[in-house]
C-alpha cells in the first residue's frame, strides 16, 4: 500500500512538471507586428497578442508594441527611437504625430521605420489609412512632397521575401476619368524594394486602383500579373484573363492606354505589348488588336 502511494505520488510529480515545462499559450488575438532587423536593412514580423477588443484599445496596445523592444534580440521596436506626441483614429483613419526627433533618421531608416508602424497599424480592419506628421507638420518623402495617407500596400515589396534596400518613387498612374472616357495623369510617392521592377511596380499599383476619388480604376482588382519583362524599349506585359473583364464604365482604349502611358513613362519603355495569358493575337473587348505594341496615346488625357 505504502509502495503504491509512493508510486502515485511520484507520478503526479511528474505531470506537474511535464506540465510546467509546456510553453504558454498567451492570452488575446495574435497580431503580425512588423519590427526592424537589428541592422536596421529590413522589415520583420513577429505575432503580438491583444487582449483589448475595442478598436482604440486595439490600436493603443499595437502602439504599445511597436514603442517596446521584443524579447527577440535580433528585432528592433520601430517606434522606440521616435516620441509620439499624440494619436486621432476617426472616420477610419489614424493620424500619428511625432516630434521633430522623426527627423534625425536617416532615409533607409525612415523608411523602413514608416513601412513597419503602417503594416503593423493597417492590418486592423477598421483602419483604411494611416497619416504621419511631425510637430503638427505635414511629412515630406525625400523628394520633398507630402506623403499624405498611407497603406500597407505603399510598401512594396516581393513575394517571400522582406522589405530591404528601399528607395523613394514618384510615378505616373493615368487613371480613368469620372465617365471612363478619358485618361487623367495622377501621381503617387511610393516606397518599393529595388528587387522588384519599375515596370511591374507600376502595374501592380494601377491593378491596386487609385487613391483620390476623382478618378476611378481601369483594370479589374483581381488581375494577375504573369510577366513583365523589357527588351529594346518594348515593354511586355502578359497578364491573366481576369484582365479581360470590363471596368464598368470604362472603355477598352482608356484601359489599354492607361496601361501604356503609365508604362512609357518610364524611362526604359518606348512602346508596350500586351498578352493575355501568353496571346497578344486577340481582339480585346472585342474592339483593340493586342496582335502589335501599342505606343503614347495623348489624346485620351484629359485637360
């Protein structure tokens, strides 16, 4: 009897300790909080779990995390070097306001340090945008315009890897006008990795659609991008079937066009060709030949 108790003893012991030994689950929702790598070159995720479930006390305990270094040495807090001087969630949007210290960071970190807060801080459903200034002041990017309102999608970069080696750039979007009759040149300041083209960049953000209300997308939101190369100033885009479907109120030649005057704004493209899952000889909507490369169309830009 005596062994026997001895022998129970022993085994409650041991899943006392098999228990203490498990790793804790923590308690909340798990949020990807993005941090800077300790060389401050790219962007990190790490899950961070809230206990609130209000928003503003969603937003208050993501801030909190992104102000508070990690346990995980090889991670930075991106906001631990920059005071906030106050914060206003309303009608969706959250302006964030820092001393001048923001500042002193050098561009790259910048950079980085403004694509990890708006990741982090637009991953919440209520949030649609994210707005920075500094002691009451507009930001400025490094080519000196206003930032304005920011999305995780402003910080691109590619599929499988990490934010690295970011640079600053403006382009030309030509996007519909109000009937879809006519092409209007918009400009947007975005950060975006070096290891992605210029050519692809600008088409993945025509796809993502405009961001003021005086114009309207071109191209269905769900096209895919299946190639984009350059050769002798000849842009190829070979993009999905999804592409094929009309934007309501918009014409063929604006979508085309709009495609091909964002495109030959760059520097490296003369002219553009367009396939549909590999196959340019194809009527689009029935009405544009995809069969040669189209060139600058000026008369569709509205005055």
């Amino acid at each position: 009897m005596r062994r026997l108790l001895s022998l129970c003893l022993s085994l409650v012991l041991a899943l006392s300790l098999l228990s203490g030994c498990g790793k804790e689950v923590p308690e909340g929702t798990p949020y990807q909080v993005s941090y800077l790598n300790r060389e401050k070159t790219k962007v990190v995720t790490n899950p961070y779990y809230v206990t609130a479930t209000d928003t503003m006390g969603i937003i208050a305990q993501l801030i909190e995390a992104l102000q508070t270094q990690p346990e995980e040495y090889e991670m930075i807090a991106p906001m631990a070097g920059v005071n906030l001087l106050s914060y206003e969630f309303a009608d969706g949007l959250l302006l964030m306001d820092f001393d001048s210290g923001y500042r002193s960071m050098t561009n790259t970190e910048e950079v980085l340090t403004r694509a990890a807060i708006v990741r982090s801080l637009d991953a919440l459903e209520e949030v649609s945008g994210v707005s920075f200034t500094i002691a009451g002041e507009a930001l400025l990017d490094a080519l000196g315009n206003p930032v304005g309102v920011m999305k995780a999608e402003n910080f691109v970069d590619n599929p499988g890897t990490e934010i690295n080696s970011y640079e600053q750039a403006q382009l030309h979007l030509y996007f519909a006008n109000s009937d879809g009759t006519a092409l209007v040149d918009t400009y947007r300041t975005i950060a975006y990795s070096t290891n992605i083209s210029m050519e692809r960049l600008v088409i993945e953000q025509l796809i993502a659609g405009p961001n003021i209300d005086e114009v309207i997308a071109t191209i269905p939101a769900d096209t895919k991008i299946i190639s984009i190369a350059v050769n002798d100033g000849v842009c190829y885009v070979n993009l999905d079937d999804h592409f094929l479907a009309a934007v309501p109120s918009v014409s063929a030649e604006v979508t085309i066009y709009s495609i091909v005057n964002s495109l030959v704004e760059l520097t490296s493209v003369n002219k553009v060709s367009i396939s549909v899952n590999g196959a340019s000889d194809m009527m689009y909507r029935e009405s544009i030949s995809l069969a040669k490369p189209f060139e600058r169309n000026l008369e569709l830009i509205a005055e």
